[in-house]
C-alpha cells in the first residue's frame, strides 16, 4: 500500500532527528555540601553557609546566625547556579607524622618488648601526663612508665629494683630543689645505673602552660595550704580535683608544646638515660 504524499509538506529528512547541542538540557550539577559553603535556597530567598550535614539533612546558617535544616538534594543554588546538594564523601583518615612529644610518628610499628630498666615519677597525674605527651616513644623503646607514691619510698624501691647495666631506673620527682628533702634522697640514690631528676613545679600541674588551661598564671597557694585545692577556690573551678586534673587540664594538652621547658627536658633526659646500655 502506498502512503499518499500530502501536497505541501515537505518529505521527512534523516536528519530531523538530530538535537542542536544547545538545545540539550543538561543535568543538574551535584555539589558536595562542604563546610562553608554558601548555598541559596530560591524559594525562600534564604542565604547561609553549611554548618553541618547529616545523613538527608544540611544545616545553612546565614550572616545573622539564623539556621535552617533542609532535606539534601535539588532545588538549591551555588553561585547563581541550580545544584542538588549531596552528602560530602567520606575524607580518608590523615595519618599523624609526628608523635605527641615531636618525634617521627611509626605507623604501624609494634611496641617493642618490655625493657627491665624502667621511669618512675611522682604521682599518678604525673604518668598521666608522660603517658599522654611521650607514650608512643615509650612504646617503640619498651619503657615502662610506672607511679612512685611518695619519694621517701625512693631509697626502698631503688634497693628493690637493684639497677644494673642493661637494667636502668630513672626518677621523676616533683619540686626538685637545691637544699629540699627530695635533693636530699635523689642524692642517696642517684648513681651510675640510677637517675632522679626533678622540675622545679610544686605540682605536675604547674608544668602545663597556663594559656592552654585558659588561665594567665598559676596562681600563689600559700605554703600549709593544699595546693591542688587552693588552685581550684583561686580560679573558680569544682573541688573535685581528680575532675580538674582530667578535664580542664589532662584534656587540653595536645602535644610537648602544651608543656613547660623544664619537664620536657628532664623526661627527655630520663628516656635517653633508660635506653642506653
């Protein structure tokens, strides 16, 4: 059967069913809703930066601090542009280069077994702290770091533990000071195969830096008062000073540069002491 040709129509061409490029809707771009970015909500007229992003939800805060929670995907602008907003990827994980106290950070390295020379210090905040700041040192060397309770123990524990070569002790003592009574017995102990050294701090406290703790200075406990809870009536802080020591001081340091010259070098000095055989 013929199909008739209707007078005036031209015939159909191979080409009509081509598209001009420009006439071809593009999709609409996917924009990860990064921090900060600033996304415009048409509808509303509402411009803000993206504060946070949950699983379907973007939080924008504008230039007032109004904030607004909208479901992610389309119907948002970025520079004058339609976007769907999606959740940002997952980052990998940056892995540290540098330890807590400043050394080259092994990644992956076992801890090393156990040495038999060991580090006491005076206090357990005192090992808190050394833990925190020098613990992945003390791991790839196999130290122990241990609390010594009161340094009139010293003397004993020194006879106990019997330091030789290859099986060093070294000491940490607070408020180390020429003519005190723990000069005195770091002086009976310390020989060649035992080192007590000491920073000048009434107490480990003192050798973070105020500024890390929010302070301007340590403040001045008369002497016969307690000082851990003078410090916390000076400044205003609870009277619960194991609740001081892990939340607003514990907590704040991040590496050796939270802490005062004169622990770090004598912890240094006690690590490099233990080590040597």
């Amino acid at each position: 059967m013929r199909v008739p040709i209707l007078e005036g129509v031209p015939p159909r061409s191979p080409y009509d069913d081509l598209v001009h490029p420009r006439t071809v809707k593009k999709p609409t771009p996917q924009v990860e809703a990064e921090r900060d970015l600033v996304v415009e909500d048409p509808s509303s007229g509402f411009v803000g930066a993206v504060v946070r992003c949950e699983k379907d939800v973007v939080h924008l805060e504008d230039r007032f601090g109004k904030v607004r929670a909208y479901p992610l995907g389309p119907g948002f602008w970025v520079d004058g542009r339609p976007v769907v907003l999606v959740r940002p990827r997952p980052q990998a994980p940056v892995l540290p280069t540098r330890s807590a106290s400043g050394s080259t950070y092994l990644t992956g390295a076992r801890a090393r077994v156990a040495r038999e020379g060991r580090i006491y210090v005076e206090g357990k905040h005192d090992a808190e702290l050394v833990e925190k700041v020098w613990g992945h040192d003390l791991r790839i060397e196999g130290v122990v770091v241990e609390p010594l309770h009161g340094v009139d123990d010293l003397p004993g524990i020194v006879r106990d533990f019997r330091p030789s070569s290859g099986r060093r002790l070294g000491v940490l003592v607070d408020h180390l000071v020429t003519g005190s009574k723990e000069s005195r017995i770091a002086a009976q102990v310390t020989g060649a195969h035992a080192l007590v050294v000491g920073h000048p701090f009434i107490d480990i406290w003192q050798a973070v830096k105020p500024s890390v703790v929010g302070i301007r200075a340590w403040p001045t406990v008369p002497k016969g008062e307690s000082w851990k809870d003078g410090v916390c009536r000076r400044l205003g802080w609870e009277d619960d000073t194991g609740y001081v020591w892990a939340q607003r001081i514990l907590a704040r340091v991040r590496t050796w540069t939270d802490l005062e010259p004169a622990l770090i070098g004598r912890v240094e000095e006690l690590i490099d002491f233990v080590t040597t055989n």
